[in-house]
C-alpha cells in the first residue's frame, strides 16, 4: 500500500477519529501507568480479553506497583495466574519487575533497547509498552495488525515468513502516527479486533475502506493466507488422586508426566502418560515414586483438555488410603482446597472429577 503525504495524513486521521469514538472502554486504558499498560500487554498474550479482565483486576489488587510484584514469592504470583495458561508470562513478569526494581529504580525503562533485556520483553511487547505509556514513536506488529495491513496491501501468502513479516513491519513503521504512537497502535489492533477480523470483516464499517485493496480485489477472504497447522496429536495422561481418611490428598512438583505446557511446572497429581493400560501404568507409577500400593484405584469420569496442536484425554483415578506419604517434592493438603496453591486447568478438571465424585 503506497500513500503520498496527504493520503497518509487522512489515512491517519480517519483510524484515529474512529478509534476514539468507537474504543472499548477497557480497564488497562484507563491509566497510562508503565506497570499496568506493561501487565495487560503481558496478559494478553495469545489470550483473549474477556479471559483477561478478571485475572487482571485480580493480580493489580494483590500486586499494585511493580516494588510489590518484585518482592512477591513466585508461588503467589503462579497461584493469582492459575487458569490463565502460558505460566511462563507469570514468571518471567515477576523477574523482569526485580530487574525493574534493581536497575531502572522501579520504572518500566523508556529506551526500548533496555527494555528488551527484560525477560519475557520482545518487540511487540516493548514497542507496546513505550508508546502506549511513554508516547516513543514505536510501531508495534501483531498478528490483528498484520492482518489489517496485508489487506490494505493485499499481500498474499503467510504474513508469518521473515521476508513478508519483514515487509509488514516496514509498512507499520511508515504509517506510524508518530504524534500519538500509543492510540495509533491501539486503534490499528482494535480495528483488526473488531472491524478487520479473521473471518467475515465488517468492511462496510470499516473507517479506512477506501485504501483497502483487498476488498477492491474481492480478495478479502483470502488474506491472510490459511497458516498450515501441525497435525493434532491425541495424547492420554493418567492421574492418581490419593485421598486419605481426613479427605486430604497429595499434590507433587515431580508428578511424572513431564508436559511443561500441560502442568506448566506446577503443582499437580501423580501423573503419567498412558501407553498401553492407564490403570496399571499409574498404579506402577505411584508405588514406584511414592512407595504406595493402593488397595483399588476406583475409575472416575474422564475430561479434555486442549494445548495448541494437542489433543489431550485426563483420565483421573480414585485411590484411598490409610496415610499419605511424606516426600520431598510432595504437598499434603485438602482435596478442596487446591486454590491455596498454584494448580494448572488440568489439575483443576481432574480434582473437579474427584469432587463431583465424593
């Protein structure tokens, strides 16, 4: 898409009337606060918004200023982000706001090359923040704004090849309304979010239509080209609820099925992943890690769970017993009371399991 001077000052002043007419009236753009603007860019993340909204409110309330996520325990901050998903965002928010708080006197840096040392800080995130808080003429580039580009360039094939990207970038660069940078970028993400969407955009209430080649094209169904994704992989894992007389159970942090995006490192069952016979292979699993030999492991109702490209069948098993042991790794506590700890959606579905069953 090439526009002359005039064309790209009335490009520009049409996206930015439109989005300050038609703006979600959402919680992070009610203050420009480096440290809130920086959270929900970091909750937002392959998340949706409405997902986003409580956790957000929530996490603020215990952790205000980035000085009190920078002294909090990891545990606490997991526990606050439990059921969001990608717990990496948790624990790379919290060492970054130590790094803030060491090296940057617990202010989000202004100059994007330090801000991108911070774990967890890429491009997007650091291009976000800064011209969002602090008004630094950075373009960001997502997967909303990418779309809305290619469609007014009408650039076919995968936005996501370097070369293409590349392109993309350069273009979101040129347009970049260097006098309001953080509402330029907001407006281009709300637009792909509301008006440009994946499916079935709404053109006819798009502000910037005119400029747009692919619906001049009749091409808009077709950008962005439809990314090729990984065949789905069927996966079962297995996991044993000990539930002693006190109706307490027993949670691990070594629980067997290593799956950092399933469990995400996290408090969880004694688990492994199925081969061939769910109950046998759990039962040798506990008696081998934890010394325990139940009697019976009774079959309770089984639950999906999906992690990008994977389809994953939890089958939970009843077992109880006279004591639990005691090991190094290992955490006894009620069966409903696994809230107090940081747990993962899928150890959440396979206690939901036990519950409903008790």
């Amino acid at each position: 898409m090439h526009l002359n001077a005039g064309e790209r000052r009335t490009f520009r002043a049409r996206l930015l009337e439109w989005f300050r007419a038609h703006k979600r009236d959402l919680p992070w753009r009610r203050s420009r606060d480096p440290y809130r603007v920086w959270v929900a860019e970091v909750m937002l993340q392959q998340t949706r918004i409405a997902a986003v909204v409580p956790y957000y409110h929530r996490f603020l309330r215990r952790f205000p200023t980035v000085k009190s996520l920078a002294r909090s325990k990891e545990r606490e901050v997991l526990k606050l982000w439990s059921g969001l998903g990608y717990y990496s965002r948790a624990r790379n928010l919290r060492w970054a706001a130590t790094e803030i708080v060491k090296g940057h006197g617990g202010k989000f840096p202004r100059e994007l090359e330090a801000a991108l040392q911070l774990p967890g800080v890429g491009d997007y995130t650091g291009a976000a923040v800064l011209s969002i808080a602090y008004d630094v003429p950075l373009a960001v580039l997502d997967g909303n704004v990418a779309r809305v580009l290619a469609r007014f360039g009408a650039m076919r094939g995968d936005l996501r090849a370097p070369r293409r990207w590349r392109a993309l970038g350069k273009q979101a660069r040129e347009l970049l309304a260097a006098d309001a940078p953080g509402d330029w970028n907001q407006a281009l993400m709300e637009l792909g979010e509301m008006i440009c969407t994946p499916q079935s955009p709404r053109c006819e209430e798009c502000p910037l239509a005119r400029w747009c080649r692919a619906r001049a094209l009749d091409l808009v169904e077709e950008i962005p080209a439809r990314r090729r994704k990984p065949a789905t992989v069927h996966v079962k894992i297995a996991a044993a609820i000990l539930r002693d007389s006190r109706g307490r159970t027993l949670l691990a942090s070594d629980p067997g099925a290593h799956d950092g995006v399933l469990f995400s490192r996290m408090w969880q069952f004694p688990a492994v992943e199925v081969k061939r016979d769910a109950e046998a292979e759990i039962r040798e699993h506990i008696g081998t890690s934890l010394r325990i030999t139940p009697v019976s492991l009774e079959t309770l109702p089984s639950a999906r769970h999906g992690v990008t490209f994977r389809n994953i069948t939890l089958l939970p098993f009843l077992a109880r017993v006279a004591r639990l042991p005691k090991r190094e790794g290992t955490l006894v506590l009620p069966l409903g009371r696994l809230e107090q700890v940081p747990i993962s959606s899928a150890t959440r579905k396979i206690a939901a399991a036990a519950l409903s069953r008790l």
